[in-house]
C-alpha cells in the first residue's frame, strides 16, 4: 500500500466507494480574506456611530445608528463593513415605516457586495407634500432622503464611498469668492446672513442655497460648482 504524504491543511474529506469517480481535489480557502455574506455571525461587540436628523417637520430629532463589522481583523486585508441600522425617536408617527426601513437596510448590509446604491435610492426619494431647508441652507427633498445622505456620511466614514470632500485649495478660493461678493454687497447697503447671502439661490449640485451671480457667472459658495469653470 503506497503512504501519500499530506503537506496542506486538511479542509474537507469524502468516502470514496467503488465505482465512484475520481474525488476533486478540495480548494485552501483559509488564507481568503472574509467578505460580508449573510451568514457571517454577529460577534458580541460591534462599533457603532449615531446621526442626529433634526427637521422642521417634528419637534423630536432621529437617531440613525449604524452598527459596524470588523472582517479579517489584524491583517493586511482588515475592513468595516456596516452590518446593521437602528433609528429611534420620541416620535411615534412614522414608527411602522422606520422598523421596517431598518429591517430592509440590515438585510442588505448583511447581504454584502456593493451596498452604496442604499443611499443614493433613499436620497431620490420626494416627499408629496414637499421638502424642507435644513439649518445652514442645504434642501432635502424628504425625511427618507435625509436618511440616505446619513448613510452616505457613514459609508464615506469608514471608507466605503470615496469622499469628495473639497480641498484646503478649493475651500480658500470660495471663502475668497464669498468675501469678495459680501464686499459688493456691503457697499450697496445689501444685509448678508451668516450663512449665505440672503439673494443666493438652490445649488443643483450640492442642494444649499449658496449659488450667488459674480462677475456674470453662477458659483456656490459651498461646494465650489460653478457655469464658468
């Protein structure tokens, strides 16, 4: 009878029996690093962050709180991946819509592959009875919406989405558009707010009302988007 050395770690095993077809050879799989699969176990302690969302809309703020995985922690290939959401309120008015939102968003992050598409879906969605400006001039078109943009600042947080976030470059030479527009406007007699100028408009990019017409162009003074270049 002729020994067969085993030089690798044994990851599987089959009775063979007479008349069976030669056994395959059993892939190593355990030095693949972990992805996110819907059977990967919820460990004891997760990292979490909470996302405060206070509208016009009630008088009670939501708390979105999403709870992170560690995959293939301490090694090359370490990542954090959302594995679960929870949003609480004082206000029990959209209670039945908000469980269920949460069920469907922890479904798909536990789900894994590319779960960004969860944010850009929730910030499309329009309220019927229209939207609302947030503090500081930004437009959201709904509650839903607002939701989605917090998941977005999480998933940029750790890493997900590419942040986009303008440069010290770029923030220096708006700050240096709106001081020179706010010099124009001072001139004329014109009040200015902290915030923007109270005659800017909606930004189609950004959605703040911080588009102001200088030198005959649109600019927005928040994120720089401008028809002249």
């Amino acid at each position: 009878m002729s020994v067969k050395k085993i030089d690798s770690k044994i990851v599987g095993f089959a009775v063979k029996k007479p008349g069976d077809a030669p056994v395959a050879a059993v892939e190593d799989t355990s030095n693949e690093p972990q992805k996110m699969h819907e059977d990967v176990e919820r460990p004891e302690v997760l990292v979490g962050s909470t996302y405060k969302i206070k509208t016009p809309l009630s008088e009670h703020a939501l708390y979105v709180t999403i709870n992170d995985i560690i995959l293939n922690e301490g090694t090359e290939h370490e990542s954090r991946q959302p594995f679960e959401v929870f949003i609480n309120s004082k206000n029990l008015e959209h209670f039945q819509w908000v469980v269920a939102l949460t069920r469907v968003i922890s479904a798909v992050f536990r789900k894994g592959g590319d779960v960004t598409f969860l944010a850009e879906e929730l910030k499309a969605v329009f309220d019927p009875q229209g939207g609302y400006f947030k503090k500081g001039g930004k437009f959201m078109p709904s509650l839903v919406a607002e939701i989605g943009e917090a998941i977005e600042q999480h998933l940029k947080m750790i890493g997900i989405i590419e942040d986009d976030s303008l440069t010290a470059e770029q923030r220096q030479l708006i700050e240096d558009k709106r001081k020179e527009y706010e010099g124009k406007k001072s001139q004329t007699g014109e009040e200015t707010s902290s915030n923007f100028p109270p005659d800017a408009t909606l930004c189609n990019k950004c959605s703040n009302k911080s588009v102001i017409i200088m030198d005959g162009c649109r600019t927005c003074l928040n994120c720089g988007d401008s028809k002249c270049g």
